[in-house]
C-alpha cells in the first residue's frame, strides 16, 4: 500500500487519463507493471469533507493500513509526514507491517533540533528501511537520528520517460510550432532554490521564465535584481504539468540555482529536463550529484557563483550545437538510468528483503 500527504486519489485518475507522468505517484504505478497488487487508500465519500485537512488524512490513511493490515506485505510511505502516524503505531505495537519510508525532508533544519528531532530520533527506528534520493544523505540521517546504517538506502529517483522524452518534445514541438528557444526557464518550489543568484547572473537581453511557490516569489519581488530586469522576467505559479512541459520545450536552457542543503531539492527538474534532451545549467550541490554523472549531461556551475552562472548561461545561449549535444546524452543518461520503472525495481529489491526477513 502507497500512503501519501494527502487524498491522492485525484492524481491517480490524472495519471490514468495521461494528464501527469508516473513518477507524481512515487512508484505506484511501476509497481504494477512489475506484477505486485499496489494500492492506495480509498476515501468514501462521506468521510471527504474530514480529510480535505492533510493531518486528517495521514491520520485516517494510518488507521485504514492497521485495519487492513492482513491485506498488505509492507506499507510504502512516499514522504516522511505520511509516515509519521504509522511509526506511531508501530512504536505502541498496534502495528506490525513493515513500512518503508521516503525521506524527502527529514534532513530539513525544521526537524533537526528541539521536540521535532526527538520525536523523529524516538520512530524512525520503527521504520524497515529508509530511502533517500541522494547518497549523501543516508550518512547524515545515521547521524542525526542514531539510526542503523542497514535501514538506510540510497535509491536514484526516477522520472517518467514517456511523458518526458526528446521524443515527447518534438511531438508537443509539431503540434505547437516550432521551438522559440526565446528564453530561459528556471523551476523551482522550495527553501533549496538560489534565485537570488540567478537574478543577478542573468545576462542583458535573456528573458527568463521562473514557475515557482510563494516562499521563494516573496523573495524574488524583494529583490532589487529583480527590479532592475522586471521588463524580462515572468513569474509563474501553479502551472499544470502539462504546460511545465510545453515551457520546458520551448526554453533555450534551463537553470536549476541551488543552495547547498542537505534535504532534496532539484532532483525531480532536472531529471525531467534530460528527459527531453534540454541543456540543464545547475549549482552542483550535494542533493543532485548523484544525477550528474561522469559524462558531460548538464553543465555545473559552483553554488552562490554569479560570475560562473552568467558566463554559462551566455555560453550556452551562444552555442546551440554544444546544447544539442548535451541534451542528447542527457536523454540516454536518464533512460538507462533514471526511469520511474528503475527506481521501483530498486523500492521491490529493498521490500523483498523486508518481507522475506521476516
């Protein structure tokens, strides 16, 4: 059984209809395909109007798994929230199912001191295994939380291929026109984001298209760089993913400023950005490091470097067969590699072992 933040019951129907890649669903997909009986749980809908509230959702997703607990083999949380109800559970022995547990922002500042950190020290060791989508975090969550190192895992995250594909690019390109290749894109929706470094690295004459949350758009409207390039910046917000990917498509290069945390951020645009064989300028931090490889799939610039980012970005801008050529190997990089379909075959190996410990 898959758990997640909230009722995800609308983002399954979304992926049935085509309208979202696999990979907003963490896996459950791909899990069928490898032949397992995933779920979800189901909200009838009497009790809708009580879990429209992400607390009372996690709550009554945690009480259906004990319920049902016969039914499953092992419980997959895809956030550390969705887990924490269940390894409460667990902790007072209500609970004996193994669960699994994604760690996207355990490492956040937010959970590393006072009553959080004690909270997550004392059930985290109720989980079978944590995963983490980057290596250098399994060493830091042994840290922080006391954790044994054989509960922890590394496991790539994984994007949808299909939905994202240079294939995919040239299709949406013929049915929309051809490319503008007019602007630069930057994407981003949480406390990782440098934007503060892009706005001053933006070269004069790019334009720039940044899709964003209203953490990080407060702080670029406070910018005075921002001010001064006005003229030549959009700001979007809440952009189906269907138009993310048009905008993708059309942009000349995308920029991914990062500052140097040690919780996710960055992964999931950067990936899908490969994917369609666009060229990614991105801060080299420990949280995407592991999606560089050795080859040359994107171009790395050293986080908080306004000199470095503008040199790359004109550079890039000003070479269009170099960017052709890292966005191809970027797209096979991530197709061997990086698919939704690997990440699962990772998740099975890592509950096979689970299950059958026990």
């Amino acid at each position: 059984m898959f758990l997640y933040n909230a009722d995800w019951s609308g983002e399954v129907r979304d992926y049935q209809r085509g309208c979202v890649p696999s990979h907003r669903l963490f896996g459950l997909a791909e899990m069928t395909k490898l032949g397992h009986a995933a779920s979800i749980c189901p909200c009838p809908p009497r009790f809708a109007k009580y879990t429209k509230n992400p607390l009372r959702w996690r709550l009554y997703q945690a009480i259906y798994a004990t319920w049902h607990r016969r039914r499953f083999d092992a419980l997959i949380a895809t956030h550390e929230a969705a887990a924490l109800p269940l390894l409460l559970l667990k902790r007072i022995g209500l609970l004996r199912t193994p669960v699994l547990v994604i760690g996207v922002a355990l490492l956040h500042p937010r959970n590393l001191r006072g009553v959080r950190k004690l909270l997550w020290r004392w059930l985290l060791p109720r989980a079978e295994m944590i995963v983490s989508y980057a290596s250098a975090q399994v060493d830091w969550l042994a840290s922080e939380f006391s954790l044994d190192r054989n509960r922890l895992a590394f496991v790539p995250l994984g994007v949808d291929t299909e939905f994202f594909s240079e294939r995919r690019a040239e299709t949406i390109a013929a049915e929309n026109g051809s490319l503008s290749a007019a602007y630069c894109i930057s994407v981003g929706t949480n406390e990782g984001k440098d934007f503060a470094t892009l706005l001053a690295a933006l070269p004069e004459s790019i334009r720039l298209t940044i899709v964003t949350d209203d953490h990080n758009a407060g702080l670029i409207e406070r910018s005075t760089d921002y001010a001064c390039r006005r003229d030549r910046i959009e700001m979007l917000q809440n952009v189906p993913i269907e138009r993310l990917r048009t905008l993708y498509r059309d942009a000349a290069v995308h920029i991914i400023p990062l500052l140097e945390s040690r919780f996710s951020s960055g992964q999931t645009v950067l990936l899908e950005n490969m994917a369609m064989g666009k060229t990614v300028i991105v801060s080299d931090t420990s949280a995407v490091r592991d999606y560089l490889g050795l080859s040359e799939t994107a171009i790395v610039v050293q986080p908080g470097d306004v000199t470095q980012m503008r040199e790359h970005i004109a550079g890039a801008i000003g070479d269009p067969i170099r960017c052709r050529a890292v966005g191809t190997r970027a797209a096979a990089e991530v197709r061997e590699k990086y698919s939704a379909l690997a990440t699962a075959g990772k998740i099975e190996v890592l509950l096979q072992a689970i299950v059958n410990s026990r």
